[in-house]
C-alpha cells in the first residue's frame, strides 16, 4: 500500500456489545481477563488497530442514550458516530491536516421507535420486539449530499441525501463532493460499517466500499492500483477480527531496485546446479530441471538490519515473467522449503522486501541466498547476477 501512495492504514476494531455492556450480562456470560482482543492489541504496534472498546466504555457516561440496540449486536447510529470519533483521532497523529467532525457538528436527536434487530429476528420476533432509534444530525455548513455508483461499470445506483449504506457484496463507490476532504478511502467493512458510513461520507469526499468477506489478497491489491486511495481502512466487528483472512501475509510485492536502496552486503556466486556457462559471457544454458544458483554473503548480515533482496534477471526468451523461488539460509544453516518464497521475476531489476513473510525471522543472521528457475521451460539461457541484501 506504501508503494502505491497510500498515506494511513488503520483497522477499526467494532466491539462486541458485551465488551460495552457486559456488566448487564449474566455472571456466566461475562468474559475472562485478558480477553483474547486484549491479546492481540498487546502485540500490535500502536496505531495498526483503532482499538474502538475504551472510547465505547468512557461514551457510557457522556451519553444518556445507548450505544447499541438491545435486539440487534450492532452498534446504532450514536456508537456508529463514537467509532468514527476514535478513527479520527488516530488520523490526527498519521494523518496531520485532516479535517475530522467535531463534537459540535455531530448532535444525537430524540429517540424514536424501530422494529427488532438481528436478535429479535434469531427468534422470529422483529415485528413483535421494538427497539430505539436514535437519528443524528450531521452539520459541515453544507449539505452532504451523496451519491453511489458500481465500482466496475459506473452506473449510478442511487443518490441525494446522506443515507447509511450496507455492507456491499461487490464494490461500490460513495461520492460526496460537499465533504471536509478531497480525499480517497478504500473502505474494506462489514455490517458494523452502516452505522459510520453518513459520518465517512461527511469526512472523505469518495470512500470505495466492499464487505472484507468478498475480496481476496489478489483483488485487495488490485483495488489498490486501480483506485489509488489516499488511505485505507478495515471496520472488523471483534467477533470476526481473528478471523483467516486477517492472518494472512501480506502479498510479497516485487519491484524493480528501488531509488533509494542501501545495500548491506553483495553476494558472491558460489555454485550453479542443472545450468552450463555459456563462454565469453556470465551466461548459463539451462540443462536440466532443477537450475539454479547459490550466492554467499559475506560478511553474513541481520535479517532485522536488511531484508530487501535485489537482483538482475536475464532470459533469452525475453519472458514478461519468469516463475523463480528465492531461498534464503542463516550461516549454521541449509536451503529448505520453509526458508523461500515463490514469486514472478521480470527481465531487469527485481527487488523483494521479504519482511512482511512470516518465515523471515529479524532474528536470524542471513549467509547465503538460492534462486531457482521454478519452471525449466521459462528461460533456455539465463543470467542472474548484482545480488544484494540490503534495506
């Protein structure tokens, strides 16, 4: 995300309403300490999560209505508002000269009646059970008038007003011209989103919105280039903030040898495996199907201090990509499948900031590197060569 402009990448964690109003719950309903979400917060560095439940817990008092539904799980319309009030406050630190609502253009309204919510309707009871509604006025000095289009073909799907907007299963993108900031959000949400969305349209001038549930790594990354958000955002109800697609590595991102690369150690070639030297050039014929070649590092360097690998690739066929495996070994070590990662070179320069796979320990010392041609019919002749470690 770095690498495509975006500025601020937060993750709003939306509390579980016991983690708000468990003290009304049952003694063998209310949860343990530590929770699980006070776990992960401990091992996450300030700022990545926009932990949501202390902001919650103080607005108990500075609200005389409720935060959430009684009949529904979700947050309404006034906890919606708290949520987005901690959001800002955490863009003020990596966002400087954002605009943020304030306490004085956001007023909660008198309490009106609506059916039940998601609980009522576990029990078939929505029609039967009502709950509160609490309408919030927004007011910037203008009005905030909306309008959402698909993502994919532009067609204008609805507009006027600032009215909440659900979960989409398919990209939908939010335009509010009135808004406090020209700027772009990648809005990745679930159900606890709807709430906040009148307050993201009355703060971002266009949010791109998706339910997370939807998009995988490759279509995350592919929103990303194609809209080119200013920042990025997840809203994940606590319940789910553990779930698989929140560990998943992010996907390794190869470019070419960045401008300001400082490199720490440069490798010396040391032995090559299904591959002949071509004469008079540091070319080699593939002969087999498992080429590749072995450089040493020397002096060995930490893998905390450098984790960007570089280096040049050549291919006869004048591939667009070239399927390689990148092995990396500590000084006591061997190559092995655990230490490499699977990825498409180009002809040129390719670096890989390796960091972010959970295999690179900062720990370990760094010796050698292996690349392999991961498919023997990609390149008859090759050439692999300025391999660096660096930062």
């Amino acid at each position: 995300m770095a690498s495509q402009g975006v500025q601020a990448f937060h993750i709003v964690l939306g509390p579980n309403k016991d983690s708000v109003y468990g003290d009304m719950a049952p003694g063998w309903a209310q949860a343990l300490k530590p929770s699980a979400t006070d776990t992960l917060i401990a091992g996450m560095k300030p700022g990545q999560y926009v932990d949501v439940r202390p902001a919650m817990l103080k607005s108990r008092t500075e609200f005389s209505q409720t935060l959430y539904y009684k009949t529904d799980t979700h947050w309404n319309r006034l906890g919606g508002w708290i949520a987005m009030r901690a959001l800002g406050d955490e863009l003020a630190r990596t966002a400087p000269g954002l605009h943020t609502l304030s306490a004085k253009q956001v007023r909660p309204g008198t309490a009106g009646q609506r059916n039940g919510g998601d609980l009522a309707n576990f029990l078939k009871l929505s029609e039967t059970l009502h709950d509160s509604e609490i309408p919030v006025e927004i007011d910037i000095e203008r009005p905030v008038e909306t309008a959402k289009y698909d993502f994919d073909t532009g067609r204008l799907l609805e507009s006027g007003g600032n009215p909440e907007v659900g979960a989409p299963r398919t990209p939908v993108l939010v335009k509010s011209p009135n808004a406090l900031n020209r700027k772009k959000v990648l809005w990745l949400r679930d159900s606890f989103g709807t709430a906040m969305s009148p307050y993201m349209a009355a703060t971002f001038s266009e949010t791109l919105q998706i339910h997370y549930g939807v998009p995988d790594v490759a279509m995350v990354v592919k929103l990303v280039q194609k809209y080119q958000p200013d920042y990025v955002f997840f809203t994940v109800v606590e319940r789910d903030a553990r779930a698989p697609r929140f560990e998943q590595a992010p996907p390794l991102h190869v470019t070419a040898r960045p401008a300001n690369f400082v490199a720490m150690v440069r490798g010396t070639e040391s032995s090559a495996n299904d591959l002949a030297a071509v004469p008079a050039s540091r070319a080699y014929r593939v002969t087999g199907g498992d080429a590749f070649l072995t450089f040493k590092l020397a002096p060995a360097v930490r893998a905390a201090e450098a984790s960007r690998v570089t280096f040049n690739l050549g291919c006869d066929d004048k591939s667009v990509a070239v399927p390689v495996q990148l092995f990396w070994r500590a000084a006591d070590g061997h190559p092995s499948e655990a230490l490499s990662v699977r990825f498409m070179a180009t002809p040129g320069s390719n670096s890989i900031d390796l960091a972010t796979l959970p295999a690179w320990q900062p720990t370990a010392t760094i010796a050698g590197v292996r690349i392999d041609l991961d498919s023997p019919d990609a390149c008859s002749m090759l050439t692999i060569d300025a391999v660096e470690l660096g930062r």
